[in-house]
C-alpha cells in the first residue's frame, strides 16, 4: 500500500530538489537579492489564492471524518492571504499583476486535480503543504525580515497539520485501489516537480522583471 511516508522516503532525491534549493538558502544568509524575492512572494500570492479553491475542492469530497482538519486549514488560508497582502504593501509590490508561466502552469495542475478521486487530492494537499513545511525548516535559522516566512511554514503547529493531512492521505490510500494509489503517487512526483520549477523561476527572476512589475 502507499503511503505519504513511503513516498518521501522512496523519491528522497526527487523530493529533496523540492525542498532543499539555493533561494532558500540565500534566505537563511540574508543574501537573497530583493527581485527574487519579491518575485517569489507575489508568485506564491497568486498560488496560494488558487490553492485555496483547491483546498475548497477537496472538502467537497472529503469524509466527514476529515472535515475538522481540512476545516482548520481553510481559516489558516484566509489569514495567510491577508497576511501575504500585507507582507506585499510593506514592499510596495502590486498582487493584481500576471501568473509567471510556472505558477500558471502549477495552478492549472492544481485544478486539474478535480477530477481525481480522493485519495489523489489528499495525497497532492499534503505534498504541496509538507513542500512549504520542509523548504522553509531544512535551511535552518534565517535572518530578518526572512525568519518571519520561516516562523510561518517551519513552525511546529504547522508541522503537526502536515503530520495530520499524512495520516488523512493514508487512510483513504488504504482503501484505494491500486490503479489509485499509482494516481497518487504520479501527483506526488508532478507537485515535487512544480515546486522545484518555482524555487528556480524565483530565483531566475531578471531584475528589470521585477522592477518593472512591482515598482512602488
């Protein structure tokens, strides 16, 4: 049977490339450039907005028995979006700007996502939940102003919500069939492959791009 903890431990070197990156590193030493930054914190805004729909999704076909987690985990949405708006006026960043094509790309599978039983959702809201909890832990202590994104994702409150999506995740794997259980494991190794692609599209970000885009 699949599980979320054989998946990590099964594709670790696919999933250490999702989590473990030089973004995240030059946020631990504070010598992130502000344009990638930026870029990064206005792209995951609009993921996040379209996570959030997905987050919807999945409650709509979730067991009773899921709803308090998945529940708690909508109100967190809705204070991580204002939060995010927040952290982009502090900047001066613009959020009503375009998806990257990585991002579009990531929040078009995110819908697709839809139309695959629940098992699939479960396994792919974990993955893209615990992608967040372990890129922003692995690298260690950042420095300000990024140990307030690192408090946020790499916190053990946070930690434990990714444990209990698993445990969620698991439970309808085990009563999935196999042909399923496949499903889920191919979202595991696209959303691996999208987070990575975003790490990199931030970390690429040309400084004009960024000048030009999210100008004061």
């Amino acid at each position: 049977m699949t599980t979320c903890q054989q998946l990590l431990h099964q594709y670790s070197p696919i999933w250490r490339d999702a989590t473990v990156h030089p973004f995240l590193t030059l946020c631990r030493t504070g010598e992130i450039q502000a344009h990638q930054f930026n870029t990064w914190l206005v792209q995951d805004y609009l993921f996040v907005v379209d996570f959030t729909r997905m987050a919807a999704r999945l409650l709509a076909d979730a067991p009773i028995q899921h709803f308090d987690i998945l529940l708690a985990g909508l109100h967190a949405l809705r204070d991580e979006l204002n939060w995010f708006r927040v952290q982009a006026a502090d900047r001066g960043l613009d959020l009503e700007t375009n998806r990257q094509p990585t991002c579009t790309e990531y929040c078009g599978y995110m819908a697709s996502l839809a139309l695959t039983p629940y098992a699939v959702q479960a396994t792919a809201f974990w993955a893209i939940e615990c992608a967040y909890n372990q890129g922003w832990q692995l690298p260690g202590h950042m420095v300000p102003p990024y140990d307030e994104f690192a408090d946020r994702w790499g916190n053990q409150g946070f930690t434990e919500y990714v444990q209990q999506l698993a445990q969620q995740a698991d439970e309808a794997l085990a009563e999935a069939p196999v042909a399923v259980q496949q499903q889920a494991e191919a979202a595991f190794l696209e959303i691996a492959k999208l987070e990575t692609a975003f790490w990199q599209m931030a970390f690429n970000a040309e400084q004009s791009y960024a000048a030009e885009s999210y100008a004061n």
